[in-house]
C-alpha cells in the first residue's frame, strides 16, 4: 500500500487493526463485508460534538482528524490526531452520550458504520471484540503518553515526539513513503496539542529544521534520521502497541 493509493474503508479497518492485532482470514472476510456509508467532510467541520449520541461509529478513511475540548473561555486542547485507518468514537457503542469533539482538520472521507452492524459482527466473530477493545487500549495509552508529552517535556522534545508519533502511526497503515509523510497539521493545531503558542511552535519547526532533524516541503514532512530525532522527542514506540512487522 502506497500513500498515493485509494483504498476501501474496509480495507483501511483491516490494515488499522491488523498492526495491532492478528486477525484470521474469516475475520477479514467479516470485516470485507460490513456495510459501511461513505461521507466526505470539508476541514474544520465537526463529526460530532459533545452531548451528542450517536448511533454509528466513524472510521477515518482518508484525511486526518482531531479530538478536542473546550474550556469556558472558549479555548481549545487537541487530544489526540487520528489518521486513516483510526475510528476515534469507538467507544459509543458502549457510552450512549459523547463528551468529546471529533473535527476534520483536512478534507475527510469517512465511513460511517451503525452500532447494530458492529454488535451483531462481534456475536458472530468473538475474536473482533478483542480487537476493537484493543485497539480503544492503544488510544488511552496513546493519551497518556500524551500527558506526559505535555506536562514533563520542553516543547521542543514535545513537537519531535508528535512527529515521530505521526510516522509510525501513518507507517503502520502504509502511508510513509521510506520517511516522507504528510502531516497536515497547522501551526495553531500544533500548539494547541502541545500546550505551546503558535508562535512558539513555527520556533520550533524553525529549530528542528536547522538542527536537521526534518526537512518540509508544504504538508509533507521527511525524517533524515531516523534516531536522532527519536533521541529528540524522548520517543519510545512501546505505547503504541504496534506488532513489529507493521513497522519495519
């Protein structure tokens, strides 16, 4: 799989929770023939929002997407990226009210797939039920890297991890071209999901750069070293939970 390719959604959701759990061939073939409904969504558009209750999940076929919170004032905390082959609200099949907002942050396709299909999927297939829980395991420990990102590293090393998190997520569904990637984040997303200003965080892209830890061409960002920049951001992949053949 090559980024330049379009895939299925159902593909996608194979590829997504084959890197982190093994699935057999009925399962795929399970997974082949969910019914799922295509939508295109523009950027900054909301998915959905909190309070509401949806009765589908999302996947994330193409484009890139961000969980986030308000507070009182208004101002804005990004909680996590999804990228394709992510479905960021899984867990309503299980919480009948949402208390998170799920926005594009590019142009979106996305597949929806109702709540009943995904039940009645799991009593036929038990093994799914572990795969989708776990994969709901992998994003909470994904958050709490996260805290830790914020709250104990400088920005510097919290941007570089970010980085280095994009690469192996997007890699694990074949969307890395050898260290190229797209990382379609703005510099306002950026802080938001780091605790820093945008002015702080183009200082840092500015940084990371000159120190050659990454190279930019618009949306695409390259990796010339691989270590160093892991050296960087503090970045150890154990937390996402990814089997080593997605990776290598």
């Amino acid at each position: 799989m090559t980024p330049s390719e379009s895939h299925t959604p159902q593909e996608m959701m194979i590829r997504k929770l084959e890197s982190i759990f093994a699935l057999t061939s009925e399962e795929e073939q399970a997974l082949i023939s969910l019914p799922i409904q295509i939508k295109f969504l523009e950027t900054n558009r909301n998915i959905v929002t909190v309070g509401d209750q949806p009765s589908h999940c999302c996947l994330i076929v193409e484009g890139f997407t961000c969980v986030h919170k308000l507070s009182v004032e208004g101002k804005r905390q990004i909680i996590a990226f999804h990228v394709p082959g992510d479905i960021p609200d899984l867990q309503s099949l299980h919480l009948q009210v949402l208390d998170i907002n799920i926005s594009s942050i590019t142009r979106c396709k996305l597949g929806f797939i109702k709540h009943t299909d995904l039940h009645q999927l799991c009593e036929q297939h038990p093994r799914l039920t572990p795969a989708l829980w776990r994969e709901t395991l992998v994003h909470a420990s994904i958050f709490r890297e996260w805290l830790l990102n914020n709250g104990q590293r400088s920005a510097y090393s919290r941007v570089a991890h970010l980085i280095c998190e994009f690469m192996l997520r997007l890699k694990a569904v074949g969307l890395v071209d050898d260290t190229t990637f797209t990382m379609p984040v703005t510099q306002a997303e950026l802080a938001d999901a780091t605790g820093i200003t945008p002015v702080h965080a183009n200082r840092v892209l500015q940084a990371l750069r000159s120190d050659g830890l990454i190279s930019t061409s618009r949306q695409q960002i390259t990796i010339p070293d691989w270590h160093e920049i892991q050296l960087a951001g503090e970045f150890d992949p154990l937390y996402l939970h990814l089997k080593e053949e997605a990776i290598t």
